[in-house]
C-alpha cells in the first residue's frame, strides 16, 4: 500500500491510500483531478472516499467526487454540506458502528471540532494493518488497540502560537479558535503516549499550520517522545504504507 499525499493545511487535505488494485482516498479538500491523476488515472479501484466534516479545505470539492465515487461521513456532515447537484449525497455512517468499504473495514469516532458533526476513522486492511486517521480535533477521546499506522493532526505549538499573538501576526481570537479546534504538538505527543505502539510502522503529522509550526522540529520532537519513525505530511509526498516497514 502507498500514501499519496494531495494536500495538507489548511488550504486544502487530500490523501490517498492504494495498491495495483484498491484505493481509499481521505477528504475532498483538493480538486477530484488531483485524486484522479494520484491514481493514475485508475478511478475503478477507488472503493471509496471518506470526510471527516464539512469544512471547505476538507470538504470543498465534495460534489465533484461525489459524481465520480462512494462518498461516506457522518449525518451532521452530510446535512451541512451543499452541492449543485442535491440527488448525489453523501453516505452516512453511523459513529462507533464498522462498515466495509471495499477491502477496508472503517470504524468512525467523534473528533472535538467546531463543526457539525466531525469523524476521525479507524482503517482496518490486510496490508496496512489497522490505522488511526484523525485531523482538526483538538484531543482524542479514545484509545486504539493494536495500531500499526497513524496519521494524526499536528497543528501548531502553544509557544510558537502565543508569540505570533503577542507580534500581532495572528489576532487573539484566532489563537482562542485555534486551541479549541485544532491539536497542539503538546497534545499530540500525549495522545500518541497513551496509546500501545509496540507495532507502530510509521506515524505522518498531517495539518501542520503555516504560521504556528515548525516542521522539522516536530517530526523531531515526536520521534523522540515516541520512538518511532515520523513523516510530515506535505502535497506531492508518497510514501510506502504498510504494516510493517518491511513491506514496500
């Protein structure tokens, strides 16, 4: 399996997960033509699309994929977002209940995000093993056995953010919605520590801010608290996928 990354600020977030055969793609924050040419123009093997909430840098493009590919998220999300064609709508999960979308078991779990209803997701599949996706969420409420991979939020660092507020880079209010929104690198570290790691291959830090973070750093500081290999998620990145990093 490979991650194809499309996007991921907040701009735009788009990912792809796929073989020779299958594909799972996360968001419509990109231009579905982006997805298509990630493919290789094999749009037969995309067993389906999830999103995580309404949100136009995840969610802007959905009408365009929703003609062309199974689109699945939560009720709250389906119900907020509007496309120019209302007959093509999304497919609702339910939160906590598993459904296939092709080879991929899916569990959704609700995020903390100033929106109608956000998902995070629990991917299940032969060669990924299981994977935690989880973004725009300022902490994560649950714990999940037996990970092999993760792509979690890694949106800002507290001093870093507070510095541009007291510099007047970014107003007051923004850092307010900022912390009630999205996860600090502090919160990261924590919600990675208390989860069992033992059989972690990879984690991607995805929805990195422009303003508040420092890349290489974080990756850095995460490898370190951890102890496991740690990938930052920018456009154009691909990467193996696997649940052991033995299998490329």
């Amino acid at each position: 399996m490979r991650l194809t990354v499309l996007g991921s600020s907040s701009a735009a977030n788009g990912y792809v997960l796929q073989n020779d055969t299958e594909a799972l793609v996360l968001e419509c924050g990109c231009p579905v033509n982006d997805c298509i040419r990630a493919l290789g123009y094999n749009t037969q093997k995309v067993s389906g699309v999830l999103v995580t909430h309404e949100h136009g840098d995840h969610a802007k493009h959905i009408g365009k994929y929703l003609e062309r590919f199974d689109v699945y998220c939560s009720q709250g999300t389906a119900s907020a977002i509007h496309t120019s064609t209302p007959m093509l709508r999304p497919k609702v999960l339910q939160p906590f209940q598993a459904v296939n979308i092709g080879a991929f078991t899916v569990i959704p779990f609700p995020t903390e995000h100033d929106c109608a209803e956000p998902f995070g997701y629990q991917i299940d599949h032969q060669e990924i093993g299981r994977m935690v996706f989880a973004t725009d969420t300022y902490f994560v409420r649950y714990t999940f056995d037996g990970l092999t991979n993760l792509m979690i939020e890694c949106n800002y660092d507290q001093p870093i953010l507070d510095e541009n507020v007291r510099n007047g880079v970014i107003p007051a209010f923004l850092r307010r919605r900022t912390m009630r929104s999205h996860m600090s690198l502090q919160t990261c570290i924590e919600m990675l520590r208390a989860n069992d790691l033992t059989n972690v291959s990879q984690i991607v830090l995805v929805h990195l801010s422009a303003q508040n973070s420092d890349a290489e750093r974080f990756r850095r500081e995460v490898s370190l608290a951890v102890g496991k290999r740690v990938v930052i998620a920018k456009k154009g990145l691909e990467i193996p996928f696997n649940r052991t990093p033995f299998e490329l």
